[in-house]
C-alpha cells in the first residue's frame, strides 16, 4: 500500500480486504481452522477488516466487539462502534487505548510497524488468512469462530454459506462466451489504476463467469493507454463508492477506453466496494449480483 498512499486514504473507509479487500497484498493460504488461536477473553476484542466484523455480526457474536476499523461498515449496526482507522493505516496506540481483551486482524493490517508492535504486546492478536476463493470465506469464517470459541456456530454459518456458493458457482458454471472484464480502482489524474491477478477484484470476477481483461502483473497497477487498448474489455467493472466518482462521460471519453469493446458498447458495472469485494457471507449474493449484471438470462436461478 506504500505505493499508493494517497489512494490508501481515498478507499480507507470504503475497503479492505479490498478492501476484506486487498488492494496490493497478494491473498494469504489459509491455515486448517484446528490451528488457529483462540481467545481466552473475549469481552472486548478488536475488528480489523471488513470481513471480519461481518463474520462475526454473521456468528450473532457481535456482543464482544469494543471497536472496528474503517473498512468495517457491514452491517449498518457495526457503524455505532468507535473507530480505530483505516486497516493498513493502524495506530497502535488508537487500537490499545481501549485496553483490549484481544485483535482479530485480517491479514494485510498495517503498516508492518505498526502490527509488530501490536503482536509484541501482552493482548493476544489473531491474524485471518485472506483468500479470494470459495474455500478462503468458509476457512475465514471458521477461523473467527475458533478464535472466539464458537466453532458449532462457525461450522454452521460456513455450511450455509458453502451451499450459497455452490449455487452460484453452478449457475456460472454452464457461461460460454465468458465476457472480458476491467475493475478499475480508480482514474485520478486521468490516470487508470486497474486490477491484475491475486486481487480481490480478480477473484470476484472469475467467480462470477468473467475473464480478468488484465493477466500480466499481480496487484493493482496503472495502466498505459496501449495496455487499456491491448487489454480489450468487453466490460468496465467499478466501485461504486469509492471517494469522488468520474461520471460514466468521463470515463468513456478517455480515449484509450473509448478504443475498447466497452468503450464502444458503453457496457459499465457499479457495484458497493464492501459487498463486491469483502469475501465475507454476502459473497455468494455478490457473485449472483455481477453474473446477472454481466449475462443477464445466461444465469439462472
């Protein structure tokens, strides 16, 4: 995220994670559920990723939460918790003047500096593995109710959670002219910052049936105007509440945009950044969402 500091503050109360939405580090393996850490006291733990709060809200949990990070906006009721910032923008002393019982972090919290000096403490720290996959939220989910000690609740929330996902992914699986797409983060500048692999938005957009347009580099990057060309998009895929939005005009009167299939279709999704990109319980209900918008009848219910 040292790159993109500016962008880090523009998408911090947006994402997670992205992001639960990553928006440079590369997804983590996720470990078995039976080696995770579990919390001795869970009367005043820390959320730190979108993700994880939804989880835990999910799990009917949410009693043990003090606080949540910006990227926590999901359910509306996690919104009346303090705030401890931005999940890769942490300060360590925000997140220990609550005088925690635990910190449940999503991999990817930071800066570095700031995690180590919070795993140096005395307060027990629980990172989550991030994965971009199907097995990734269901290992996410288990991997939170061990840490707060209800794993039958977990295992229940990730079963019904798997069987929403299978039923998405069958009705993507039978998509034949699967449609190329383009996420873009952001265009300040003029400037087009797009998705490559081992991204969230790389992740969503297999699931859902579509080709990632942009397969040569992992992370988010800005794109040349050749790229853009090269890349050929039949379909733009943006967030549709991330800082100042550039109009549906703008966007396609850039003239390495407007040289694309979707520049010439006008063909452009907007869609929550938390809800597209969160992998989290809602993700099967997003799948479905972006599938419907891509193909419309091809996907079936």
């Amino acid at each position: 995220m040292a790159l993109f500091p500016k962008l880090a503050r523009v998408f911090g109360s947006i994402l997670g994670p992205v992001i639960g939405i990553s928006l440079v580090f590369a997804a983590q393996p996720a470990r078995a559920a039976e080696d995770a850490a579990v919390f001795a006291d869970t009367s005043k733990i820390v959320a730190i990723g979108g993700s994880i709060t939804e989880i835990v809200y999910a799990l009917g949990e949410q009693r043990h939460l003090a606080v949540r990070d910006s990227t926590s906006r999901y359910p509306e009721a996690a919104l009346k918790l303090p705030d401890v910032g931005y999940m890769r923008q942490l300060s360590p002393e925000g997140v220990l003047s609550i005088n925690p019982s635990g910190i449940l972090a999503l991999h990817g919290s930071g800066p570095k500096e700031a995690v180590d000096v919070l795993k140096k403490t005395s307060i027990p720290f629980i990172e989550v593995p991030e994965r971009y996959d199907n097995e990734g939220i269901l290992e996410k989910i288990r991997l939170v109710g061990k840490a707060l000690g209800v794993d039958t609740k977990a295992d229940a929330l990730a079963a019904e959670v798997e069987t929403r996902l299978k039923a998405a992914e069958k009705r993507t699986a039978l998509i034949k002219d699967r449609k190329r797409i383009l996420f873009i983060l952001s265009t300040q500048g003029g400037k087009i910052l797009a998705s490559g692999s081992h991204t969230a938005a790389d992740g969503i957009i297999r699931l859902a049936g579509g080709i990632n347009a942009i397969d040569g580099f992992s992370g988010y990057k800005q794109l040349s105007d050749e790229a853009i060309i090269t890349a050929r998009p039949d379909v733009i895929l943006m967030m549709n509440n991330a800082g100042p939005a550039m109009s549906d005009e703008e966007l396609f009167g850039n003239p390495s945009i407007a040289s694309t299939p979707a520049g010439a279709a006008r063909k452009l999704i907007r869609m929550d950044g938390g809800y597209l990109l969160g992998f989290g319980p809602r993700t099967a209900g997003a799948i479905h969402d972006l599938a419907v918008s891509l193909y419309g009848g091809q996907v079936t219910d």
